[in-house]
C-alpha cells in the first residue's frame, strides 16, 4: 500500500542522513519533497500542509544546524509525526468474557472473510473465539462464515444448521447465551452489508448492538474506495458508533492516503489491516512499525512476530540438529519452505528488512524469489517418501519422472539438489568451525 510513497520518503532520508552539516534550506528542499510524496499518495492537501507546517517548526526549534547528525534528526521528528498522524493505538485488550467485537461495513468490504481472520488472530493468543452471523439476508452467507470457523481450530460456530428461519434479534440473543455457556473469550458477531450509508438496514445494527453491548464496533472498510472511506467512517460513527477501523484490501495497489488521514480526517482509529484472502492476511495497526517502514527503517519487529507464530523454538533447534547431523531430508527442507510461504514468501519478507540498495541487488542476482520457491516445493513433492529421505536415490530417469510431475525441466531438479548439497556442506563446514548455534535454520534459504 505504501510501497512508492515509502520508496520516496526513504531516498530523501538516505540523502538527508548521508549530508554531515544542514542547512536551513536543505530542511525545506526536503520538507517540499515530502509534501510531494504524501500527495501523491492520496493525502488530502490540507492533512500534507499540517504535516508540514509542524514538522518544520519542530525541527527548525531544535536549532538542528548546529547539531551532529542533521538528517537523523530530521528523521526522528518527521517519525513522531508520521506516528501521530496515524494515531497512538492501543491493542485490543481482551479484559472481559466473553468479549464481543461486532462487524459494520458497508457490502463486500470484507467483513465476513474478516470476521474470520480475526477468530484466527485470537485464536493464535489462546483465546477460544465464538463466530456468530446476523446477515440473514443473503442466502450462502451465513455458510459462508460456518465454513471458515471449521478451518480455524478450536473455533466455535454460535448456529446450526437448521436455525434458517431466524430472525437476526434472535440470532444476536442466542449467541450471546450460547456464548456465555460455551465460556468463550472472544465473540466475532459478523452482519449483513450495507449497500448505502443511508440503508434502512442501518436501523437493525442500532437494534442489534443494543441485545449484544459489544465491546468493540469495528467498521470493515475497503481501502480501494479511496476519500469515500471518510464519509463511510464518519456516518457509521454518528448512527451506531464505532470503536475503530479495519481496512481491508491493503495488499491491492492503493496508495496508503486513506490510512494516512483517517484519523487526522475523522478522529477514527484504524485498529487492523487486512492483507489479503488468507485467514493468516491480518495485523495489528501498529503506527510506529508503519512509520519505520515508511521511512524505510524496516519491520523487524512484525518479521519477528510473524516467525515467531510460524517457527517454534522446538522445531527450528531440530531442523539445526538434523543439519548438523546431515540428516535434514528434502522432507525437512519442503516443511521450511512451506513455513516460508506462511510469512507471505520472499518478497514480504524483504520488504519488511530495512530498504537498502544492497540487499535488492542480491535478491535480483541470486535469482531466489517466490516463483523459485514454489517451483522447488513441487518438485520435492514429486519426489517419493525414499527419494525425500534419500536423494542419492535420484538417477537419471527417476530425475526426469520429478520433472515431469512437477511440470519442471530437469535443469531445474539438478539446480536444487546441488544447492541442497551445498547447504549441506556448508552446515558441515560451520559446523566444524563451530559456528552454527545461532544460525536459525531458515537463514540459509
Ligand atoms: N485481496 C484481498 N481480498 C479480500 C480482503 N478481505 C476480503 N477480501 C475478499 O473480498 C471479497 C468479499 O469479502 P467478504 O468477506 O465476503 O465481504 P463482506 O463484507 O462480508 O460482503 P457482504 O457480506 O456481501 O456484505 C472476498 O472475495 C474476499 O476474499 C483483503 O484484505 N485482501
Ligand atoms: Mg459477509
């Protein structure tokens, strides 16, 4: 969403930093530049002319000529204000039971597919989470969320299937009861879309948020609808009130304005942004991880968070063992691939590195990328049980049977079975050097 606003700001910072004394008018050559950015990215000209306007007063207040690194400075105030143009926010607390987080929006913003992301979100805390759907109206789409509460483990679905012919008052009361009695912590509660702000349909989630009390009214909102997401923020919250925003569609290529000004427009708070279609595709809004990576500081914290779901401890020191011991099979390789792919592939994970130069050259020369690793993933599943667990096994003809099955060219097969055989080596070499206790087993990919 932010990419070339990012790409922008961050080359102005790189010229800012590298520049040992500043001048009064550099500060302003770049101040204009950012100004430039954040139109471009769709931030209304009145939030840009603020931004401005307090940035340059703070900076030119600190008497920055005079101090020792300028641009770092520069890029510490323009940070804060990035972080309080977003908005401070404060995580979702989970401090009653059952906690109830109703869904608005207005049709096929995605709050159904959201409702579910969040049961997942909770669920990976620990906490046992209840799916209940009011959306009466169209006939799949309560199915449509029983559907996703059976992919997400240990997720309660409030109705059953012969409930049809409930009203959605008397859904709301029955998951509230069914709730309590199911001692769940978090209540999901999705509703019908809206086809307008005005909807008559606006009425009945007065009605149902009355029989709920929720604690949370989250409006699920299409960052792709662009400036209408204000006036969509600003009627949900004068008719049923909300608690804060979830944007969805952030992996699409808007340009970032709309989360960038929400909260200066309409005093809102953005709480999630949703990243694409997998139930996994959902984050907190943290404003001070955003603005590291608007300015190109990187996101180590959310790459961190985000392996630390995927890879346990226990599993990442055993795939080290078996490297270790030469017994990490193609079987052992596909698992960490597939752990990869979980984090969003290669190319989420770059991104979220700090921006350099450097490392986008050596991912382009390397050649390594997403396609890569799908392609070496079906190959290895080409392989039989023996061949994954022995690869010596793999002559001529068995090579060209992994090809053909993985719609691949034995170049390609011979290509990842000599850079298993060098990441063997490698591990064998280090390991007589004693090197690898701190190597994670993902870090050679
Ligand atoms: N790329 C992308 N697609 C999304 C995201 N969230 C939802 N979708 C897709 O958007 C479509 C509509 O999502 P739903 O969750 O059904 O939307 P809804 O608001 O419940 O729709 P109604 O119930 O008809 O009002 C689906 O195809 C989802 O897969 C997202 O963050 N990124
Ligand atoms: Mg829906």
């Amino acid at each position: 969403m932010f990419d070339s606003f990012s790409d922008r700001i961050s080359e102005i910072f790189e010229k800012l930093r590298k520049s040992g004394a500043l001048k009064e008018s550099d500060v302003d050559v770049a101040l204009r530049e950012i100004r430039i950015a954040l139109l471009e990215a769709d931030v209304s000209l009145e939030v840009a002319k603020k931004f401005i306007v307090d940035v340059r007063e703070k900076a030119i207040g600190q008497e920055i000529v005079k101090s020792i690194s300028p641009g770092q400075m520069v890029t510490k105030i323009v940070y804060d204000h990035l972080v309080d143009l977003l908005g401070k926010i404060k995580p979702i607390d989970i401090n009653k039971k059952p906690y109830k987080i109703m869904l608005v929006g207005l049709q096929g913003a995605g709050k159904t597919t959201t409702a579910g992301k969040l049961a997942k979100f909770f669920t990976k805390k620990d906490k046992k989470v209840m799916l209940a759907s009011t959306d009466i109206y169209r006939p799949a789409a309560i199915e449509q969320l029983r559907l996703l509460a059976k992919k997400i483990d240990g997720c309660v679905f409030a109705q059953s299937k012969n409930d049809g012919n409930l009203s959605f008052k008397e859904i709301s009361k029955s998951a509230l009861q069914i709730s309590e009695q199911e001692n769940v912590d978090v209540l999901v509660l999705d509703t019908a879309g809206r086809l307008h702000i005005d909807d008559v349909k606006m009425e009945e989630l007065v009605v149902t948020q009355n029989i709920i009390v929720p604690d949370e009214i989250l409006l699920v909102v299409d960052i792709m609808t662009g400036q209408d997401a204000f006036n969509i923020a600003r009627k949900f919250s004068q008719s049923v009130g909300i608690t804060g925003i979830i944007l969805t569609r952030v992996d699409g290529d808007a340009r970032g304005g709309v989360a960038l000004s929400m909260r200066a427009l309409t005093n809102c708070d953005i709480k999630f942004l949703c990243t694409g279609e997998r139930l996994d595709d959902i984050e907190f809004f943290d404003s001070a991880k955003i603005a590291n990576r608007l300015l190109g500081m990187g996101d180590i914290v959310s790459l961190v968070e985000k392996a630390q779901e995927n890879f346990s401890q226990q599993e990442n020191e055993e795939a080290t063992q078996k490297l270790r011991q030469g017994i990490f099979t193609f079987d052992d390789l596909a698992n960490q691939m597939e752990k990869m792919s979980k984090l969003g592939g290669l190319s989420t994970i770059v991104k979220m590195l700090p921006k350099s130069k450097f490392l986008e050259k050596a991912m382009n020369e390397s050649g390594i990328s997403d396609k890569t690793v799908a392609r070496n993933l079906a190959i290895i599943k080409s392989m039989t049980k023996k061949e994954r667990r022995n690869y010596k096994l793999l002559n001529g003809s068995r090579k060209k049977r992994i090809a053909a099955g993985s719609g691949t060219v034995i170049q390609d097969v011979n290509k990842l079975i000599k850079q298993y055989e060098y990441a063997l080596d490698l591990f064998k070499k280090l390991k007589k050097q004693g090197g690898i206790s701190k190597m994670a087993s993902m870090e050679w990919w």
